[in-house]
C-alpha cells in the first residue's frame, strides 16, 4: 500500500469511522480503523454492533489494505505538520510508514485478517431524507427510549415509514415522544434503532440540505451520503403498538410558551433533582400554571402565565421526564393537554405545524 | 438580614468563593457558602486550607449572617428569572427567601456557629504585583511543583521576594522552573504556596493591570483586590536552596523554535507515552536536533532546524517533562543549554528578557 492525501481530510475520516471502534475491547482488532486502498482510498471502523466507512480522496500509487491502532494513528495524524501525508506500509509488510514534512513515523500494524468488514446494505427498500430533517427528527424522539433494565424493544426508536409519511417514535413507559414528516412513497420499513446508531449518525451529519440515504433489510440499516456509510444491527423485537397509547379527548388544555415553563420547571426542579420521593407540582387553573415543588432542602413555588381551557387540576411529573419532553419542543409555544391526574399529559407544538408529540405521565401527587 | 442585588453580580460572586468551598466534606458547613451581611454583603468559601471571599454590591435592608448550601444555592441563582434578587430569612430564621420575578425559593439554612470565618491577613509585608505578570509567574512556574508522594517541601511553589526582585520556582526532582519579575522595595518575603491556591488565583483574576496586593504572615498568604480576598495556609517546611542546581556552564547550546521543538516532541511522545520504558531520544549535532522515539508501537524520527554550538550529544529525556517545560514557554525561541548526557538542562528565552527558566534532568539513554 502506497498514496498521498490532505492531512485534514484524513483527520476528517479518522474522527469519522472512530465513532464505531471499540474503545476497549478484548479483540484488538476492534480497537483498530481498517484502512483499504484499492480505486480509492476507504477507511472503517466496526465494534460489530456499528460500522463505518469513510472514503477519504489520495492519490494512490499501491493498493493494499491492513489495520492500525486506532488511538495511535489517529493522534499521530492529528499532530502531522505539514498538509500532506504519505502512508506506505514497509518492506516487511508489519508496519505503516507515515511520513509529513520533516516527521517521519512507523506503526505496527495490528493482523487484519479477523477485522469484521463493514458490509453496506444492497436494497431496493430504500428512502431518502434531508440531512437537517433527520437530526430534527433523532433530537426529538431519541431521548426517551429506554435505557438500563428496560424490555428491549423499549430500548430502541422505532423508524417507520408508511404510505406518505415518515414517523420516529421512542418510548420507555414514563414518556414517548413522536415525530413525523411528509414522506412521499409507498416503501414499508420498520426498524428497531439502537439509540446511540442515531446519535452517532447527528454527529457526522451536518445540519445542511444534504440528502441521507437510508437503507435496510431485516437485520440491519444503513445511513448514507456520498462519502460515508453507518451501518446498524436493528433490536430484532417488535415495537409496541404506540398509536393507541395517544390519547385523543382531554379535560384541561394550556397554551404556554415553551421557554418560560421550561425555565420554571428547571428552576423547581433544582431542590428535589437528589429527592427521589419529592415531585414537581403543577396546578393548573383559569389564572395559569402554578408549579411546587418541597424537599427536604427548601420548597419553590411560580406562576407562569397561560391560556387555559377546561377543569382546573393538580397533577405531578418526575422533573427529569419534564425537562426532556420541554427540550425536545423546537415551537415557540406549546399545547399542554391533559386528562385527568392520574393519565397522560401530552404536548404538542402550538401554532405550527403539529408534527411533534410528546406524551408523558403523571406520578401521584405527593404533598409532603 | 433582608437585602436585594444584582442577579448576575451576586452569580459572579458565588462562582468566585465556590472554588473555595468543599464539594464533599463530613462537616456540611464547609459545604456552604456564608453570606455575611453588615454595611457591605460578603460572600465566603472556605475549606479550612483555602478560603476566599467576595464583596457583592447589595441594597441592604436588614443586618444578618448565615449559612447556605453552596451547591443548591448556586444553582437557584443561577436559574433566576429576573435581573435582581432578593434575598432574606425567613421568620423562622431557619430559611432563606430566595425571589426574582415570579419565582419564590426557599432554602434551609445550615447553622452557622461552626462556619470557619475566613480572617484576612493584616501585615504590613506587603507588596503589589500586575495580575497579568503574576498569572504569567504562576503558569510558568506551577507545573514543575511536585505531586503524590514526594517530599512536602517539594509540593509547593516558592514565592520570594528579595530586594530588586520577586521569584518564583518550583522543583520536583527531574524538572525546576524559575520565573523571576524586577520588583522595587527591601520586603523579605518566603512563602511555600500550595499550587491549588495559585492555580485558583490564576482563574479568579483577570489577566489585566489591575493591582494584586499580597500580604503575608508565617502562616498564610492573602491575595486580594479591592473585591476579591484569597487566603491560603502555607506548607510549612523549608524550600530547598534551589540557585546552586541551576548549573552554569554548558557543552552543548541549541538556539530552537519554540513551537517547532514542541510540535516535534509531542509527535515523538505519541506512541511511547503509555510504555515507561521508551524516552525521547535527542540526537544533537551542527545539522540540528534529531529527536527519536521506539516502543512496542512502532517508532518515530525527526530533524528539527537549530543553530548548534558545542560538542555534539545523545541524551533522552521523558515526554510529558519535556512537554510541560516547553508549553510553560513563553517566548518564540529559547536556547537549550546541555552539560553531559546524564547532567542537567536548561531552557532559557532567547532573544527576549532572560527571566525564565527550566531546568530539565535526562534519564538513561535507552536504545531500545
């Protein structure tokens, strides 16, 4: 293996497929970023729950293909000092020679043999969506699926394209958050994502007009643009039957802007976050929202103003649940419905598009 | 106590005395934060090694002291909604009121009888300093101070004042910095200062020509401005007579780019940072310094241009002192100054004021 390329897009594609190497891992060879040359030159990286590839352009005098550490190479690029850099393996085929100005290094090399190759998905099952819609998308759903001891299939979110419409949705039992997007096209695709798939995949792509392919077949899917390609395993269980858990009718409606409840549910939240037993106390009535909250350091009390409709009511919420179903809202102002004290509460954008659902529940009120 | 300021003054405040206050202690009254408040508020943080106060411009109501949660305390301010606080007890006298806007906290106290008061040094050894000059003092000089298990009286940093002149030096055994500034006055003063103290100092003030006075007893040392007093313990052992190690002639002279020596010995550090075994190998003759590494990683070599004068030399050094004495540089050239390849160098500016400098102990060349 023998090419020259730019220093600075060769440290792009190491940040790139590095998001897929294992840190740790008892296989070195996971450890390491496959490096193969042949028209082109392709980086990856593969913990073999998530793959990425990385073309990085050089000028490629031998093609050839070996594995480095991944730590190693990676902070030696970033060092070089000039903006080309040459990289040939030796005469005894056991090391990489990285050469930079006057900065001449060798790396041994790690067997590459066992390296799990990042297989791309070949499938006619394939949508299309803008860069920019798909981080919107991930921000608002990927936050409440399921983390520790959770059922599996709690721990994934759930992509879903059906006739004209493109849906994301993650659920953990206390919350579920909802999205959805215009979607031309009749593809049919349920997949079961991983959540750190999607917020590895926020962190490559840029928030631009760029167009993301995605593609997948029963046991894995695959995010791509021109240059690199992500390559998931899917949770292979069956997500619950979430549109039924939406409730339609409510008792009590409020119209607030987001920004002030959020920043008066931070504010309450502060002295019960270590207090497992204490919760944020809202009560809602024609003169607006008045959130408590007691503990054993101190007690808050705020009104913040709001249009509301309906009976008034008393009901409690977790803080953490709150903040995250309120960070999640991109709309300047919310919906915030309600059933009863003991039901869902749901959220929704107020005067834009209602393409934005966030469902959370109620603990029991505890008034200390 | 009953009082109304400045939300982001009184923010400002508590970021300055919480780097005094203790994040964990088994005593919880050096958790908090004393809010003393006569003709002026004064905030205090003190850990009983180090204690700061700050003075913030209040509208005062009502005399009072007390104790609160520096962390709970913290964060509530933080979050306020308004431009100004109010802050007073509650009829109790077990709470504090805590409103801004519509928002309304309350705060348990903690009893504030065993709050250790932060008492300022009244000496007339006293001396003034630019905070820009001292925070260059500190960066250059601090790193080398010794950490973990080595001799007290090599833990701190020495500041001595002698007529003409204010040092300042640390030494840890394989590294010594020395940084001196010219200083009118016949003040004696010999102060081993914990380096914790300097390097919160250093983020405390500002790098500006404000005036840092500094006064000292046996005991501690106090830095303060007109707002802002830091009082810390010194470690009360002897310095080491430092000036007869800083050796005074030289075989080898190699006058280097700052930035490129640096740039270069980070490359060579990179793969043998985690290998104790591997040094940065320093090859020097007339066509510059070739500096090389090897470890079980692989190896490194590399020419830096220096205009050299001497006997040519092999020596080897540790890249992380290396790296430290370098970065603590502030000039654009230094001449480095070898004696044999198991003696002593010195790092000293070139081309600018001779008052820095490093010197650097080799280690066994090992030719791997």
């Amino acid at each position: 293996m023998k090419l020259t390329c730019n220093r600075d897009n060769l440290i792009e594609g190491i940040n790139i497929v590095q998001r897929a190497v294992a840190s740790k891992s008892t296989n070195p060879v996971l450890e390491g970023i496959y490096i193969d040359v042949t028209e082109e030159m392709v980086l990856s990286g593969n913990d073999t729950e998530l793959g990425i590839t990385c073309e990085v352009p050089a000028i490629i005098e031998e093609i050839g293909s070996l594995v480095v550490s991944s730590k190693t190479f990676g902070d030696i690029v970033r060092k070089l000092p000039d903006t080309f850099v040459s990289l040939e393996t030796d005469d005894t085929g056991k090391m990489i020679i990285i050469k930079s100005g006057s900065s001449k290094s060798m790396l041994r090399l790690i067997p590459a043999e066992s390296f799990p190759k990042v297989n791309p998905i070949d499938s006619t099952n394939s949508i299309e969506v803008k860069s920019s819609t798909l981080i919107d998308m991930i921000k608002q759903t990927s936050f409440a699926a399921a983390i520790g001891d959770a059922r599996p299939n709690l721990k994934g979110v759930y992509l879903e394209k059906i006739p004209g419409m493109l849906n994301m949705v993650a659920v953990d039992g206390y919350r579920l958050a909802f999205k959805y997007i215009e979607h031309q096209g009749n593809e049919s695709i349920g997949a079961l994502i991983p959540p750190r798939t999607l917020n590895e995949l926020s962190r490559i792509i840029s928030r631009s007009d760029e167009t993301i392919n995605i593609l997948c077949n029963d046991t894995s899917i695959m995010f791509c643009n021109e240059r690199v390609k992500i390559i998931s395993k899917l949770i292979r269980e069956n997500f619950i039957d979430y549109k039924n858990t939406i409730p339609k009718d409510f008792n009590t409606k409020a119209a607030v802007s987001t920004a002030e409840l959020l920043s008066a549910v931070e504010r309450a939240s502060l002295i019960i976050l270590d207090d497992k037993r204490s919760s944020l106390i809202f009560n809602i009535d024609e003169e607006g929202i008045f959130i408590s909250s007691t503990s054993d350091f101190g007690q808050t009390a705020e009104k913040v103003n709001a249009q509301v409709s309906g009976s008034p009511l008393t009901i409690a919420f977790t803080p953490k649940n709150m903040i995250d179903c309120l960070r999640a809202v991109e709309a300047e102002n919310i919906i915030f419905s309600f059933t009863i004290d003991r039901g869902p509460a749901i959220i929704r954008n107020d005067g834009v598009e209602d393409d934005f659902t966030c469902l959370i529940m109620p603990v029991k009120v505890n008034n200390r």
